[in-house]
C-alpha cells in the first residue's frame, strides 16, 4: 500500500470565470512551493505518492483541473482556460517561484504557462506531456479528420456520462483493468473519491465528458512554437511504452509505428532540458512507476 501524506488542507478558489476549483494545499507554508496537475480524466489526490514524497521540503499545493473531481464543470475547455486557472491558483497563494509539476494534460498546461508566464516557474516538470510518440506524418490524413470530426461532433451529445457503473466495486475493477499498473488500494480510493451518483442509478465518474473537446483547442503547431520560450529548467519525464495507451484512439492506428526519435525532437525545443524515459512505464507514469518517478524528480530538484 503506498504511503498517503497526512490530510490536506481543503479549498475552493476562483478560476478562470469565476468557476470554483477545489484545491488541496499540503502546508509546509514558507517552504519552496510545488504544484501537481493531473492529466485528463484524472484527479488532484492521483497524485497522492508524489505530494507525500516532496511534502516535507516543499509546499505542495494540487488541484483538480475544471471539468475535473470537485471542481467546476462549465462544460468549456480550452487551453488558455486550463493556464488561466493555474495563474489563479498561483495568485491566489501567493506562491513565489514555484515548481510546475503536471503529467499529461496537465504537462501541456505547465509547459504552456512557462511559455506565457516566463518569470514566475523555477522549474516545469513535464511528465509524459510532450504529446504521443507518432509522427503525424505517419497517419493518414482521413485519420486525423476523422479525430477532428470526432471532436466537433462531441459538442452536440447530450451532457453526463451515458454508461453507470453498478457499485464501487464495478468501478474498481473496471478502474484496475484500465490501469493495472496502479497500486490497488490507491485505485480503490481514487474510485471512492472520483466518482457521484448516476441519475439513473449506480455511479459515474465525476469527470465531464466535454473535457475531451479540450483537444480540439491544442495543437503539435502552437506547442512547438512556444516550448522555445521557457526560460526555465525544464525535466520531461517519459513512459517507454506510452504508445500503447495512444494506439486504438485519437485517430492512432493500432499498426502505427512509435516514433522515439519524434519525441526525442519535440524535447529538444525546449531551451534548457533534460530528458528521462522510464523503459517500464506507460502513458500514466505516476501509476506505473511512482517510485522511480518521485526519484527522477527528487534527484533533479536537487542537483539544480
């Protein structure tokens, strides 16, 4: 069982628009901040290990990103939002020189608010957010239009989960099986905490489905553009076989061939970097191998 840190204190701030977003601020107030996003369809308390590993020097603050846990769910969810909401949380704590933590979604979101906010980040840790390991010139054009129509034709469903879960218990297996690299009794709490009664029975997550429109406001094109930018050190951490959480979906064919060379190119835009690859994990690092991560991370804090 891994080790949770000790309760955090509770809070509901203002974001981008006024939505409220619940944030978890781990004390240690007057150490060197550190802030955790989650990626998309996630939560804050996923990254539980990590806030217990770094809350003893550093003030961890998390929060679940809008459309996300307990926080608000406008049903819009566009980058800048995303780094909006961040800027608001730093603000709002007053938190000096932080270190940017996001995995996933949230890796595009930190790497975006160093590229914007250049003088407020020491350090951006980007883990597995640098984008899939493909070549879109490895995909066929229908492909990436079929993504594309995927996504504009989302915005017209009707809001809500359509597919309850019968109990906790189904959500958990289900949880294990889309994960099984998780430690299962942090699966169990994360399904505890991450989902809310279906209004036809039984339980749903508490995620929106629209955040996956988010995509939609992204692209390889903006990022690549403003990863140059950052002025901070930047650590990117990434999955060896993260390919496989992408193939199947996105437009990704199954028979797409990864591309390590790709990512290694995108990593490379970044002014200051240096780069990590856990051969043993996947697309959800912090699942997969948190201790190593929590390693990679602690080692690198520390030699700068």
């Amino acid at each position: 069982m891994l080790e949770n840190p000790s309760s955090p204190r509770s809070l509901r701030l203002p974001g981008a628009g006024g939505i409220e977003l619940q944030v978890y601020d781990y004390g240690n107030e007057g150490a060197p901040p550190l802030v955790l996003l989650h990626g998309m369809q996630d939560l804050a308390l996923a990254f539980e290990p990590l806030a217990s590993r770094f809350s003893d020097r550093y003030r961890v603050v998390s929060f679940d990103l809008r459309g996300h846990g307990d926080s608000g769910k406008p049903g819009v969810y566009a980058l800048p939002h995303f780094v909006a909401d961040l800027h608001a949380v730093i603000f709002q704590l007053q938190l000096e020189r932080p270190v940017l933590v996001g995995h996933s979604l949230g890796g595009h979101i930190v790497s975006h608010y160093a590229a914007v906010f250049t003088d407020v980040p020491s350090v951006v840790v980007n883990i597995d957010g640098v984008g899939a390991p493909f070549r879109e010139s490895d995909m066929p054009v229908e492909n990436r239009q079929f993504r594309l129509q995927n996504g504009h034709t989302s915005l017209l469903r009707p809001a809500g989960h359509k597919r309850p879960m019968m109990d906790l218990d189904d959500g958990w297996r289900l949880y294990c099986r889309f994960h099984p690299g998780l430690d299962h009794d942090l699966a169990r709490r994360l399904v505890e905490i991450g989902t809310t009664e279906h209004p036809y029975g039984g339980l749903q997550w508490k995620w929106d489905p629209q955040v996956e429109t988010t995509g939609l406001t992204m692209s390889s094109r903006l990022s690549e553009e403003r990863w140059p930018w950052v002025a901070c050190p930047v650590l990117v951490v990434t999955g060896g076989r993260s390919a496989e959480f992408y193939r199947g979906r996105g437009g990704i064919d199954h028979d797409t061939p990864a591309a390590p060379d790709e990512i290694e190119r995108r990593v490379r835009l970044f002014r200051n970097v240096h780069h990590v690859e856990i051969p043993e994990a996947g697309h959800m690092v912090h699942f997969d191998a948190p201790e190593r991560l929590g390693e990679i991370i602690d080692a690198y804090l520390e030699a700068g």
